[in-house]
C-alpha cells in the first residue's frame, strides 16, 4: 500500500518530510498542534446552514442550492471527499435544475478548517466546473488559507490511512 497515496503530486522533498513525520510517529502530533479541535457541524441541517452561509457570503447570485449532506459512501464509490451534482429534469413543459453537494462523512469529526476547505471546493464548482485557474482563484478567495488547508487535509487523510483512528 503507498501510505503517502494523497500526496502523490507534490514535490520529493515534501513527502520525505511527511515520510519522516510518519516515521517518528509524530504526525498526528504534529497535526493536532495545528489543528485541536473538532467543530460541531454534525447533522445535516447544520452542514447545511453552514454551506448556506459560505454561499452567501462569497457567490449568493450563483444558482441555489437544493441539497447540502453528509455521505456515508462518498469516498468508497466515487473515490471523491466531495461531490458537486448539477441535475436537470424536464417538469411539464419547464426545465428545472438543481444543485447539491455532498460532502464524505469522514469530515463530520475534522476541524472547521477541513470543512471549510471542502466546502469551499465543492461551492466553487457552482461557478467553475473544472479544476482550472479560475476555479482555484475562486476557493482562494472565499478561503485564502486554501492550498495550505487541502495539503494539511492530505496529511490528515495520510494520518488515518495508516493509524485507522479519527481525531
């Protein structure tokens, strides 16, 4: 198993310093300095409300959105943490659109700076639907932080790969 899998793109010598952090069993250590505490957005409703406010926030002329959860199977079926969906249906002679987001229920017990990131992500997919310039532009502005949130989410992610455990 390739226990640095999440870190793939990124440089030798980071992943040297990772494979250290692994090595001396301080990864998690490390990880907790930076980022103690869980947040207490756990249910459905509350994940929603607080996308709602982000959405608000940064792109509230962008297009609704009908549907916000946590995802049990997320990550197994769609080898995705989260998951941006834009669905069109033909009713009566109208087309009706909608948005939802579905976020891996592995960030129901992260820190608010992991959900954040996440949240972030799949919000910019409202606007931007691919991975390009403008798309990355657009979650640095509604998180400035963002490039350092998702490679510390990488390492978290690298961190339950290899002890099984939650914070």
């Amino acid at each position: 198993m390739n226990a640095l899998k999440y870190l793939n793109g990124y440089p030798a010598p980071v992943k040297e310093q990772v494979q250290t952090l692994i090595s001396n069993n301080t990864l998690a250590e490390f990880l907790l300095k930076r980022y103690p505490v869980a947040h207490e957005v756990r249910s459905d409703k509350a994940l929603y409300a607080y996308v709602m406010s982000l959405k608000n926030q940064f792109i509230r002329k962008s297009d609704p959105l009908s549907k916000v959860v946590y995802d049990d199977k997320l990550d197994v079926l769609h080898q995705a943490l989260g998951l941006h969906s834009f669905v069109a249906r033909v009713q009566g002679g109208k087309l009706k659109a909608k948005n939802e987001i579905r976020i891996g229920s592995v960030f129901k017990k992260v820190p608010i700076e992991f959900l954040k990131m996440i949240t972030v992500h799949e919000l910019a997919h409202i606007k931007e639907k691919q991975h390009n310039k403008a798309f990355y532009q657009l979650c640095q502005h509604m998180e400035p932080n963002y490039h350092q949130l998702e490679f510390d989410m990488r390492l978290y992610l690298t961190y339950l790969d290899i002890s099984g455990k939650l914070y």
